[in-house]
C-alpha cells in the first residue's frame, strides 16, 4: 500500500509538497472543496521531482470533457507524467445550483463523460480522427491548431469516486481506479465496493490486478485530550453525510435506518445542532480511525490490508513532520506484512 496526504491552500501548496516529497510520502491529493484542485497541483508540481499528484476528487459535471481533457493534458505535461485525475459526479443540488450545470443521469453520464475523455486524448496522442457521439456529450471537431503540444507522457490514469453500486460498477468498467468515499466502512467495502468493482471490471473483460482502490478515511489520533476534543467534530461530519439521502445504503447496511432518517428530517427542519448526539460510539467506530499514533498504523492495517492500494491521511496539525514521516513509514510496514499473511480480497 502507498501512503498519501491531502494538501489545500494554493498558499501552501509548493512548501507542503515540497516536505511531503522529502519526508517519503508517495502521493499528494487536493480536492475540490473551496478550491480549485488543478491550481494547487500545478504549484505542487513546479516544487517536486517524483510525488504523485491527484485530485480527490475534481467535479467532472462542472466542466464539459474538452475543457477538462486540455487542463489534464496541460498538468501531465508539466508534471512530467505523475497526474492521476480523479472524478466524481457530486450531487445533483450542487450540479444544478451551485454550478448551473445541468444533471441528467449521473451514472451513466460519467461513464460517458470518461469515454469522452478518453476518445478525446487519443485524438492528441494516437492521431485517432475525433468522433465522438454520445447521449450527454457530443465532440467531433478538432482542428490541427486546437491539438496541445505533444508530450511523451500519455493520458493520466482516471480513477472515479463513488457510494453507491451502480456508480461503482462504471468506475470498474471505465476507469483506472476508484476514490472510496471517506463517509464509507469496512463492512460497505467488502459487501458492496469490491463486488460492483469486480462486476463492472468483468463487463470491461479485465481484472482487478492493476486496478487502483484509493481511500481517505476519517482518522482521529494524537494524545487523548486532542482525541477527545476532536470527537464532536467528527460526530457532525458522520451525522451530516447520514443525513444526505444519497449515501442512505451505508446506513441501511448496518441496519440504521432509524437513525438515519431522524438526521434527514432534522437537516431538513435546519435543526443541525441536534444531530450529532444521534451518532453513537458504535458508528464512530465503523466509520473512523480512533487511535493514538502508536497504534494507529495497527488499526489501519487490519482495517484495510489488502483491499487498498493506497491510503490517504489528513494529518492532524498536531503532528510535527518527524512524527508524520514516520507514521507513514509504520503505516507501510504493516501494511505490507497484513497483506503477506493475508489472502487478498481484492482478487
């Protein structure tokens, strides 16, 4: 398993990416949150040698495939080929009301959209005539003047970020690897993630090997005063994406509909402080890493061992660069020796 961080701040971009690299992180991951994620691992890539760099994820709805194929291209370029361009769809309120972009079936449409993508690069590599005719997208002009410069570093791999099954099943047809979701479980990947994976890789005619599966859980460490403190926030985090009717199986899975359904109709009453007394210890535990670091990389190999191919952390500013170089380093040795004991559920 690689280790990665998250980075944010187009500020701190070139200083974070620049101690990560040094400190033998493998990659480096900037999301779309409240910033634009290409930006930061534009400045990241001018700061580093051999890092990888992701965006977890990048809202594929909010652009069309051509204005995302040319940035892509553009950051595989300058970052000498070390891109993974991570997708997801988002929701349908944010599509329509904070982008205005419209929303259609998003399943299907993002498995089009990577088709698009992908007929649209080998227009710029392979010399392959542009005609791509879908039911969401439509590209079949491109003149030798609107063709980037060529580079030899080829299209970056495209992993897509998903909850639910049916979208799940398109990342393993379509894509190079899947981003799960930080609101997701142990018990949700097994279950559900790798079977949809491994169905929609058979519709593909292909395995799982080389196949990508990518996580950033939630994870609490540092002393127990800073475990406690950091509690409440993330009962709020749980009870949020609970209360969101699109991750409702994770839910329902562990026969918690109840309580679900009490957080949507509290979310939709504006009631937002009442919600995270209904997260209990036993959901803290299924959905989050609550260990100090000593233990912690034990609690996340036996976690995810074998089903990861890299993990994600979101490092507590508490932990100096020493302690998180070496919590990364601890991470990957016990990785490393669960899968060897291990059979590989991935398979």
């Amino acid at each position: 398993m690689k280790v990665d961080a998250t980075i944010a701040g187009l500020d701190v971009a070139s200083t974070r990416a620049r101690d990560l690299e040094a400190d033998g992180f493998d990659g480096l991951w900037a999301g779309e949150l409240n910033q634009d994620p290409f930006l930061a691992l534009a400045v990241a890539a001018e700061a580093t040698e051999r890092i990888n760099l992701g965006t977890s994820i990048a809202v594929a709805f909010a652009r069309s495939p051509m204005t995302l194929a040319y940035t892509a291209d553009d950051l595989q370029r300058h970052s000498r080929g070390r891109l993974t361009l991570g997708l997801g769809s988002q929701v349908r309120a944010h599509i329509e009301r904070r982008f205005a972009m419209p929303w259609a079936r998003p399943a299907p449409q993002l498995r089009e959209y990577v088709l698009a993508l992908r007929a649209i690069w080998s227009r710029w590599h392979q010399g392959t005539p542009l005609a791509f005719e879908g039911e969401f997208y439509r590209h079949t002009l491109m003149p030798p003047d609107f063709v980037p410069p060529q580079h030899d570093y080829g299209p970056p791999p495209i992993l897509l970020a998903g909850v639910g099954e049916a979208m799940t099943r398109v990342a393993g047809e379509v894509a190079d690897g899947f981003l799960c979701h930080g609101f997701t479980t142990t018990r949700w990947l097994r279950e559900r993630t790798l079977p949809a994976l491994r169905e929609g890789r058979a519709r593909a005619g292909v395995t799982m090997d080389g196949f990508d599966l990518v996580a950033t859980p939630f994870v609490v460490t540092g002393t127990q005063a800073q475990i406690d403190t950091a509690i409440p926030t993330l009962r709020q985090r749980i009870a949020f994406y609970a209360s969101t009717p699109a991750y409702r199986g994770i839910f329902e899975l562990h026969d918690w509909s109840d309580t679900r359904e009490q957080l949507t109709a509290l979310s939709k009453a504006n009631r937002w402080p009442e919600m995270p007394a209904l997260i209990t210890d036993d959901m803290l535990e299924a959905f989050a890493i609550i260990a100090p670091p000593d233990t912690l990389p034990t609690h996340i190999a036996n976690r995810f061992g074998g089903i990861l191919t890299r993990l994600s952390l979101t490092l507590p500013p508490t932990l100096d660069r020493d302690e998180a170089a070496d919590l990364a380093r601890r991470i990957r040795d016990h990785c490393q020796t669960r899968e060897a004991i291990s059979t590989n559920p991935r398979t």
